[in-house]
C-alpha cells in the first residue's frame, strides 16, 4: 500500500491526514440487531506504517478493550506524524453484550480464518477482518486476556522465526516475551501467511480488569508507536522485559478435587518442585502435590478452586 495514496477499508477510502470511523457490517441477530465491527482511521499527511491495534475478538477479554479504549479517549493516535493507525477496540460484540468467549454458534472466531461471507458469524467477522482490513495494514497488535478463571501474566507472543515480530517484540517490552508457532486458522496465522508480522499481547484474566495488564498493554502500544516513527518523541519508561521463552507447557490436575496453588503467574520455578495441591473436599488426608514439569517462569495460572483431573492449572515457559 502506498501512502499516498487513500487507504481502502470496507467502502471507505481514507486520505492521508484524514480521521474516520468505519463501521463494516456483518450480519445480524435474530432481532434484527446488527452486528458489526467499528474501526477508528487516523492517517498521518507523511508516508509510514501502518499499524492495526485491535481487541475483543474474544467478546469477554475486558483487558484488551479497556486498553485500546482508554488509547482513543487519551487520543493517542491523534497526532500522528507519519503512517496510520486502524484501531478496532471491539470485534466481538455480540460476545461483549453476553460475556462469552465465542458468537452464538459456539464458533470462536479467531479459529475461523479466513472466513466466508456467507458462513457462521465466527466466519463472517474473520472474513470482515482478513479481507476488509489486513489487506490495508502492514503491523498487527492484537490484544487478548487469559480465558475463564486462568490468569496470564503480561506478555507478548510473537511467531517463531519471524525475525521483524520477533524485533517489534522486544520493543513492545512486556516482562515476558514468548516465541510460539502460530494457531491454524487464527487471526496470527492468516496475518504471517499475508507477510505482516503480528503480535499478540496477553494479560489478565477474562471478565476481570486487571491493572498492571493494562498500564504493560499502553506503555508497549506507546514504546511501539515511537519506534516506528508515529508519534514524536521516545515513549516513556523502558523496556520491561525480564525474560525470552520459546517453549511452554500446561501442568494438567493430577486428580479432581480443590485446588490451592501456592506459586502463581510471574514465579521461577524450578522442575519437580511443588507448586499446587488437590485437596479432597471431604476433608480425607488424601491431597496430590502439583509439581512443576520443566524449570522456567509461570506465565499463566487457573483461578479456579474446584478442578476435575486433566484441567489446565499453570502455563510454565523455558528454554
């Protein structure tokens, strides 16, 4: 896309130097509501990237909404000096209003792409998204939360071997940075096959605001936007990063029961080493200790008090 030319998203042609809002239908509930996805256009008069920041595709991940929201109230694509900024704080809305990770079909969208037009609504919005929008844009921030009762620390996740995600990663400069192969279908994989690097920012816990989530989400939006060029100035702060992972692996509940964790997101650990326990609700002497499966960094951890054998209890990188 050159910049000087008028940057195409749905049916509406946006010029440099030029603000709009672009509301791209979708389809609708079976009470006439429509459904669509609402993309904020700000465009610099002087060529540069440009950037897609975008959250809610995963209608109860609050952190992500919150954050791209506060970034329009504080108008910090406002004054942009080079390139553009596509800011979409909410795909799913239908999955907002009923605070469900999916749309009514149970589909969820960021395993959908790239979608169809005349398919689900899952499909129809990644549909919206691959081809109404990508095409526009040259770098993906994609902003998402843990899923139900599981907690994710700060981090950015980027495409392992993809050498320009792997550089705006440590820009962004979440504590961890975490190299991971893309999901089939997911919004990740359709953006590496397009050629644009993509990076996904996890934090929090679904459903939850969580503050430090947020304030890690702006301060990498902001450190990004000022390497890029965007904005004048340096973003404020440094990097956080503490530490670079390019494995991870779930430790699964040994048995159904009450779980108490006694390590949680953000903690070394070391393998072997007790980190949790099952306990029997009954009051029997019968607990299972939760050991750590490699020695590395809890990035993620469940939340949930009672568990059945084989639930998700932490997320553990390493190298």
């Amino acid at each position: 896309m050159s910049e000087a030319l008028p940057l195409e998203i749905h049916k509406s042609s946006i010029a440099p130097g030029e603000d709009e809002v672009v509301k791209i239908p979708v389809g609708q509930l079976p009470s006439g509501n429509p459904i669509r996805i609402e993309a904020h256009v700000f465009r610099a008069e002087a060529p540069g990237p440009a950037l897609l920041v975008m959250a809610g595709i995963h209608g109860d991940e609050i952190n992500g909404v919150e954050i791209v929201r506060r970034a329009l109230q504080n108008g910090r694509f406002a004054e942009l000096q080079k390139g553009s900024v596509v800011a979409i704080p909410l795909v799913n809305v239908y999955g907002f209003v009923n605070r469900s990770r999916e749309v009514p079909d149970g589909k969820d969208i960021n395993r959908s792409f790239p979608g169809s037009s005349r398919g689900s609504l899952a499909s129809r919005l990644a549909n919206a998204l691959a081809k109404k929008v990508l095409p526009g844009v040259d770098i993906i921030l994609d902003y998402h939360t843990g899923g139900a009762n599981l907690y994710n620390y700060p981090q950015i996740r980027y495409s392992k071997g993809d050498e320009r995600s792997e550089e705006l990663a440590k820009v962004f400069g979440a504590p961890f940075s975490v190299a991971k192969a893309p999901i089939q279908k997911s919004f990740r994989k359709i953006a590496l096959e397009y050629g644009k690097p993509a990076l996904i920012f996890e934090g929090g816990e679904s459903q939850r605001y969580d503050a430090a989530s947020i304030e890690y989400g702006l301060a990498g939006l902001d450190r990004l936007l000022s390497y890029l060029g965007m904005v004048p100035g340096e973003a404020a702060g440094q990097p956080y990063l503490r530490q670079h992972f390019s494995h991870q692996s779930w430790v699964r509940s040994p048995k159904a029961g009450l779980f108490l964790w006694e390590k949680s997101s953000g903690d070394q650990v070391e393998k072997g080493e007790e980190i949790g326990w099952i306990n029997d609700p009954y009051g029997s002497k019968d607990s299972k200790a939760v050991k750590a499966s490699h020695t590395g960094c809890i990035i993620g951890h469940s939340n949930a008090a009672v568990v059945n054998q084989g639930d998700a209890l932490f997320h553990i990188a390493y190298e």
